[in-house]
C-alpha cells in the first residue's frame, strides 16, 4: 500500500511487518480474539514511536500498543476493521542505566520482564516483579496491566515498584517524565494513570524501576490444607510469624496439581498418599536475610506451630534452591497445563482475603446449582486476596457447550464478587474481554470520570479504542 511507504522510510523495511508475517501479532495468547492491521510496526526509538503516532493520526489509523503478548484480556489485539496499526515495543528494549546508590534501573518498554531482574541481580539488587509469563512478557505490558504476580504480598503491583515513565502521548508529544524520585508532591500523579491504562491514553516507552536488596535466601514450604479457612489461618500465623519475610503465599486446590502432574509427568508432588488427597495446598516463600538454613528453621518454628493448631495437615520445606524451584515451578505449571481441562471459563477476581472461603463455597453452590457437574479450577496469590476462579467443562458438558454458556457463568461469577465487595479483574485488566462488565460493575460516577480522562487525553480515540473503556 502506498501510504507505508513513508512508514517504511521512517523505519526501516524490516520493521514495517504486512501480510502473513503480521500472524503472531494479531491473535492474543489464548487465541480467542484475533484481527485485522493494516501493518505492525517495530520502532526502535522514543522519537520513533513519536512520529508513528503523528503519521496514524494523519492517515486515519488507530493505535494498538504490544509488547510480549501474553495479556489474558485481548488488550493488545486489533479489531476487525483492519483500520489499526500493532506498534510492537519489541526494539526497544536496552536498560538505559543502573543507580544502585538509588536503587533504581531506568529500562525501556520492550525489556523483557526476566532480562530486568538479570540485570537487577548482576548489580546485587531484587528487582521483585514475578510471573509465569516474565521470559516472555515486556515491561511496557506490564505498567500497562499493572502486572501483579506472585510478589505481591511483599513489594505490591507493578504500580508500586515504578517512580517515573516516558510516554508517547496520543498527540504524538514525549512526556519525559522519568523521575528517580520517591517523594515528589508536585501536583496530578500522571505516572499513576498511565500505569494500567492498558494503551488506551499513550504509549509507555520507557521507566524508572524500585530495586530491593537481594535476600540472601529463599525457601519455599508447600503445605497440605482441609479447607481454605484453613489457608486463610495459616496465612494469618504465617504474616504474624514472618513479618515481611513472607514472600509469597500461594493456594491452590488439588485438580489444579493433578492437572500440572498430568500434563508434565516429569513433574512431582512431594506428598504421600494422604496428602496427594488433601483438598487444598499451598506454596509459602520466605526471603530470609541470614542463610537458607535459617529460613528453614523458622519455617519449622511457624509451620510446627500451625500443625499442632490443627490448621495445617502436612509440610514440605524445601532441603535446596533446586527443590524450592521445582515447588515453585509445580504452581507456575498451572496456566499452562489448564488447557488440560479443555477451554474454561477464566476469572481473575479479587475479592478480602477474610470473606475468600465464603465466596468459593457460595460461587461454587450457585454453578453447581445451574451449571452442575462443571469443574472448578481455583488457584491463585491468596496473601493478596487474588483468585484465579475457572471454571471447566468436567463431566457435563462438551468444550463448546460450556463456552457457549460463558455470558452465564460470568455473571453468576462476578455478580458473587460484587456481592463480596471484590473487584471482577484483579491483575489481568479488562482489554476488550471484561470492557462491557465495568458498566455493571464499577460505580457510575467513576466509570463517568474514566471516560472524561480519556476524552481529555485521547480525545480524538486513536489510542486503542475500545479496550477498557466502550468507544464513545
Ligand atoms: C502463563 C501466563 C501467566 C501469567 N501470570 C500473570 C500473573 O501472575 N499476574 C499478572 O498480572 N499477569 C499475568 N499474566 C498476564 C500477562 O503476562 C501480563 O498481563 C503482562 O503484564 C502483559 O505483558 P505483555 O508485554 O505481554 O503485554 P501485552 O499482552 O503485549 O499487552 C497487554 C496490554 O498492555 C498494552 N501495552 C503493552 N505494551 C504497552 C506499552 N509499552 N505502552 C502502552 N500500552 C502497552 C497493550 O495494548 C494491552 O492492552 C500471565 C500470562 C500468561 C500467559
């Protein structure tokens, strides 16, 4: 087409993707949405992005942001139209500078997530985000979704560990806004509405990232539970225990680690018999500023007490780095091997961590009640209140009979979540999957100021429209 010929003048040949090149691009992770560009486009610069913006604006295209394209939410797929340009931030991606004075790491937006922590760690310092996804997923995707993963607990969102961001506004302007700073009281805090925005008020080219000091150990328990209130409790003992030693603290129910072991045989439980049958597990990680023997001990101090208690039933506590990564490497297992359950019905709400085994006992009931005989799939970062609540076909009912009943079941999901004050997305955003729920969901007055800031800073909608927020 000949109006690419000034993009490809701009950007190189090889960074103006058309055609069937463009596949990868176009389909999200879970392969249920897919569209139409007209091109994707790989810029390697801040200006560069800039002057895409400015040349979508003069031909009439929209803007879809994407980084590693493992969004959950099909936020960084075109729409049909074939009206769209895929800005991929892949090129971008150099870590333009390490403060360990500050302990800061300034990276663009196309670092991928695991190449951020290699290079924290080479300097002696934690950079803490943590997902299934981080050899895959980019930094830019990350702000954009306010990632949470399985630090939460200890270091918060994404949100949290960023201070400054450059932005590609939708105007085609550089917001150089890449300060180092952690007390800066100047006003609106723009860094904090661009974080989970989700591409729809500008493009993130760059940050300014917290680093930690790196614990001198990890070690990772699994435990064996009755109930979820009893995980609860036990997560109860363990932050009274631990303090912020407590990493991580994981729950999932058996299906789930039936299903990795099923789908990766190399994989173990280190449970016998008894506790292979357990109803619930959970994964606790302890960072310890002494020595892995020390965390090891004051796991037993804590977790003894908990199975005196009755709240836990059995504990494995890792004896080496390999084994604590091998438990880990059981929880990460799950989203991958779920397609074991055939395609499900995904939820990932979040809902106070008091009322969680009320709300899986209640939720539970009402599918069984409507839907029975479907399975559910529970798992997720239970110290931050965070569920993966699925839901699979099981015995009842044939793949497409359960999608074709998803409307349903999302409803009776998220209307249990409203009713336990929860929010309907915990850490994946909304993209185009939960875009029609926030009217049901989210309170009128705020949902009516979502669209003034985006009528403010995109006003003419070329950034990603509709993702997030309904096209207006
Ligand atoms: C196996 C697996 C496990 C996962 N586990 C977790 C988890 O534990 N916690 C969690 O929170 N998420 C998880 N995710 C979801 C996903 O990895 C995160 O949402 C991640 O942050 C997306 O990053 P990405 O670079 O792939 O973004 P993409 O998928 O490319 O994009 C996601 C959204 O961000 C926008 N975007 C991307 N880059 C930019 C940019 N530079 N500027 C502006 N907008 C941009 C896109 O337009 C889109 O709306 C998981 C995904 C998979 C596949």
């Amino acid at each position: 087409m000949q109006e690419l010929a000034s993009l490809r003048s701009l950007l190189g040949t090889d960074n103006v993707v058309v055609g069937a090149d463009m596949a990868p691009y176009l389909t999200d992770w879970r392969e249920r949405y897919s569209g139409e560009a007209e091109a994707v486009v790989r810029p390697g610069t801040t200006e560069e992005v800039s002057k895409i913006v400015l040349w979508c604006r003069e031909h009439g295209f929209s803007i879809v942001p994407q980084g590693g394209n493992t969004g959950l939410c099909g936020g960084a797929t075109p729409d049909q139209r074939g009206r769209q340009i895929v800005v991929s931030l892949a090129r971008l991606n150099r870590i333009r500078h390490i403060d360990s004075d500050n302990d800061t790491i300034e990276v663009e937006a196309g670092c991928i997530l695991q190449s951020v922590q290699e290079a924290a760690e080479q300097v002696g310092r934690l950079f803490p985000l943590s997902l299934a996804a981080e050899g895959s997923c980019t930094i830019g995707g990350n702000l954009a979704t306010n990632a949470g993963g399985t630090q939460v607990l200890r270091y918060g969102n994404t949100r949290e560990l960023c201070l400054g961001l450059e932005v590609v506004c939708a105007d085609g302007q550089i917001w150089h806004g890449l300060r180092a700073l952690r007390k800066d009281n100047t006003g609106y805090d723009l860094r904090d509405l661009f974080i989970g925005s989700e591409g729809t008020l500008g493009i993130i080219t760059a940050a300014t990232l917290k680093l930690y000091p790196l614990p001198v150990a990890q070690c990772t328990a699994m435990l064996t539970l009755n109930s979820l209130d009893d995980a609860v409790k036990t997560l109860s003992l363990a932050r009274a225990g631990f303090g912020a030693s407590l990493t991580g603290f994981e729950v999932m129910r058996r299906n789930c680690l039936e299903g990795v072991v099923r789908c990766f045989p190399e994989q173990r439980l280190p449970f016998d018999e008894a506790g292979l049958q357990s109803p619930w597990f959970a994964l606790l990680e302890l960072s310890d500023n002494e020595s892995e023997a020390h965390a090891r001990e004051r796991f037993e101090v804590v977790l003894g007490n908990a199975i005196e208690v009755g709240v836990v039933q059995d504990a494995v506590i890792a004896e080496s780095v390999a084994q604590s990564k091998a438990l880990w490497h059981l929880r990460e297992s799950i989203p991958l091997s779920e397609k074991i359950f055939g395609k499900s019905v995904k939820h990932d709400v979040s809902i106070p961590v008091s009322s969680i085994p009320a709300f899986v006992e209640k939720t539970n009931a009402l599918l069984q009640a409507n839907f029975a005989g479907v399975e559910h799939v529970i798992f997720g970062h239970l110290g931050d209140g965070n569920l993966h609540y699925n839901v699979a076909r099981g015995t009842a009912y044939s793949e497409d009979e359960l999608l074709a009943k998803q409307r349903e079941i999302y409803q009776i999901v998220h209307d249990s979540v409203h009713a336990f004050h929860g929010s309907i997305s915990a850490e994946h955003g909304v993209g185009q999957l939960k875009r029609d729920l926030l009217t049901r969901y989210k309170d009128p007055v705020e949902l009516a100021l979502m669209h003034k800031i985006k009528q403010a800073l995109d006003p003419d909608g070329v950034m990603n429209p509709g993702k997030v927020l309904q096209e207006s």
